[in-house]
C-alpha cells in the first residue's frame, strides 16, 4: 500500500518528487520503528498510541518541532488515504497533535543593497557573466522559486507581452510579469546564447556555459556569490530573493492577495508571513507622523 500511495501522491495529487521522496522516507523510518519495537504491527495495523510513541521518539532522539511536525502531515496523509481505499476501518491519526513551533520571520535583503546589486555592479558582458545576473534578476524581480527558475524553457519567455509563463508545485501555470529592466537583460543574454551553436539548441532558458541544464547547486552558488558583495544577512540563497521580492512588494504597497498570485501561494496564510515587515514600516510611519504616537 505504501508503493499505491506513493503514486497517488506523484501523479494524482501532484506533490512534488521532493515531497514524494520525504513521505517515503518518513514511511520507512516509521517502518522500522513498528518492526524494532512492535514486531506483531504492520503499518496497516498499528494505532494511536504506537503512532505517538514514535513521535515521543522523535522528540527525544531532539528532531526539530517542524521536522516532526511533517511526519505528522505524512501520517495523516498516508491513513486518510488507507481509510478512503477501505484497507482500514478506523484512522489512527485522529488524536495526534502537532507540536508548537517557534515562528521563525524570512529573512530579506534590504531594498538599498539590492539596488546596489542590479543596478550599480558590473555584471560584463559576456555569456557566463550575463547569465548571472538574469538569474538574480529573474529570482527576485518575478518571486520565482528555484524548482521554476530551473525548469523555464526559452519558449515561456514572452517578450511582447514581457510575460514569464511558469509551472509551479503541483503542475500548477501562472503567468508573470516582470520589469522593463528585467526585459532588457533577457534580451541581452539570449543575444549571447544564440550565438553558439551548443548552446542555443537548449530549450531551457538558464544553462551552463557547455549549454546544459541547469542545477540547484549552480543557482546556490550564484545567488550566494553576489549576495556575498552586498549583504550581511546569514542566509544567502535563491529562496531568500524570493522573500525580497515578496518584502519589498507589500512594503512599497502591494495589495497581498496580488502578492499571493504572483508567488503562487494557495492560500492567503502562506503570503501573510511577510507582512510583519510591512507593518513595521508603517509603526515607524505613525511614530513619526502622528500627534498622540
């Protein structure tokens, strides 16, 4: 059943490979738990009460809140879907609670340093160079995330329109619109890359320098590398543009349920973690300007 389910989550509900490898993972960990400490349980059979028990485990082995927490959706995922394919009668989730989390706020690079960036450095002018900084320009001029920034093929880009057509989780399209800057280093750099023939070819927009696709590790290092010059923030990674992006939207105004669809967020909750800066900006307004403050 856990194959089944598996595959029910890839092709049915769409999760992603990454979710899909986690939740089979975490089905796994808690396989060999039931068979070490109930070796008369199957997954299929066990209850409640086995379910937290290894839950305590995990706390105890000092798994961070969130790590368990997500084994705890995994669980839940897994017996819904056992209890709808009728393989048990009862679901021995019911009960389980999620453990409290410290809210941890997405850290941001400052409006000013990112100014700095992409529009006082010198990028240059060749291939590899103007690579980098559509990729910087990409990420946090459009909020895209790194899976979508790796999979933009040259035919998503419409320069007329100066949309981005992306594929975000669970198969989902949205288009974008990005910036007239953002549309002038584009076009510079698909000048570059149709002038080799090894690397033209490639339907993906972002390659490396031989022309193949591109890859996590190589965007990290990209990302972190020019953040390196700007910022002294401790997190320096594709995702952190992503909330720049986001940050520097509703500060400057944004309505957040347009913030919501351009990020591709489901749901309003997953797009309000970044308007606690907004509202610090707009306590500072009132500090300032109002009589009784």
């Amino acid at each position: 059943m856990r194959e089944k389910f598996l595959k029910y989550l890839q092709y049915e509900k769409r999760y992603s490979k990454h979710t899909v490898a986690s939740y089979s993972h975490d089905l796994e960990q808690l396989e060999d738990f039931v068979h070490t400490n109930f070796p008369d349980q199957e997954l299929v059979s066990v209850n409640h009460n086995i379910l937290r028990t290894w839950i305590l485990d995990l706390v105890d082995q000092g798994l961070e809140p969130r790590s368990v927490n997500r084994k705890i959706a995994c669980l839940r995922s897994f017996y819904k879907f056992l209890l709808k394919s009728e393989v048990i009668e009862k679901d021995p989730t019911t009960k389980l609670r999620v453990l409290k989390t410290s809210k941890k706020l997405p850290q941001f690079v400052q409006e000013n340093e990112m100014m700095k960036l992409l529009d006082n450095f010198e990028f240059g002018a060749n291939f590899p160079e103007k690579r980098d900084q559509l990729i910087l320009e990409l990420l946090y001029g459009t909020g895209i995330r790194l899976s979508e920034l790796i999979s933009l093929k040259v035919s998503d880009v419409n320069q007329a329109d100066r949309t981005l057509k992306v594929l975000g989780k669970r198969n989902k399209e949205r288009v974008l619109p990005y910036s007239v800057s953002l549309s002038k280093t584009l076009s510079e750099y698909l000048t570059l890359k149709n002038k080799h023939d090894f690397i033209k070819d490639s339907e993906r927009l972002i390659v490396t320098d031989a022309g193949e696709n591109c890859y996590p590790m190589m965007i990290y290092r990209t990302v972190k590398k020019y953040l390196n010059l700007f910022t002294t923030i401790e997190k320096r990674s594709p995702h952190v543009l992503r909330h720049t992006f986001a940050t520097h939207l509703l500060n400057k105004g944004a309505e957040l349920n347009a913030v919501k669809d351009l990020l591709g967020h489901t749901s309003l909750a997953a797009t309000q973690v970044y308007t606690h800066n907004s509202l610090d900006k707009l306590k500072a307004v009132f500090e300032q300007a109002h009589p009784k403050a």
